[in-house]
C-alpha cells in the first residue's frame, strides 16, 4: 500500500456531521513543507499547520461488546465480526539524532 499527503484546508460542522476540506498534495511540495523526506508508504497529512501521520488500530465493537471482552458477539455495526477498524491523524515527533 503506497501512502498519500493531504493539506487540511478547514473542517466544517453541519447539523453534528465533521466535514473536512482535504485536498490532495504533490510529494515534492510535502518533502518542502516538511523539512525532509516523508515516508511514501505511510500517510501524512498538514492539519493546522503540524505534521501529522495516520495511525489505525482495531478495537472491540461497542455495539456487541460488554465489559472487558476482546471480541463482541457481532452485529450490524461491525459487519457481525465483533472488531471494527478506527483511526485518527496524530502529530508527528521527528526523532532525536543518536550521538
């Protein structure tokens, strides 16, 4: 899978739905703003400004799931598997030179 750069231009909220203006933007241009190379195979983004990249993670469904159980029993909500995928963009750290 080959990652993407987006610039988040706003986000808009009409009757409690998020509405994001993404565009899409060019390697070259996303390697200048950045200040170095980006990783092609993850996703990045320009959110207010910050660097971010996507992180996704798998979790119980919290329309099946009770208490402290890693699977849920299935329902319509996560396509009856009892896990459903979720993400969110996260600021990106640039790691400390080793001495």
């Amino acid at each position: 899978m080959t990652g993407s750069v987006i610039v988040r231009g706003g986000t808009t909220i009409v009757d409690q739905l998020i509405y994001h203006d993404d565009a899409p933007m060019d390697w070259a241009d996303a390697d200048a703003k950045a200040g170095f190379r980006l990783d092609r195979r993850k996703s990045w983004a320009f959110v207010e400004g910050e660097i971010c990249v996507s992180v996704q993670w798998s979790q119980a469904c919290s329309g099946c799931t009770y208490g402290f159980e890693e699977r849920g029993g299935g329902c319509s909500e996560c396509g009856y598997q009892g896990r459903v995928r979720n993400g969110m963009w996260i600021r990106y750290y640039t790691p400390l030179p080793t001495p």
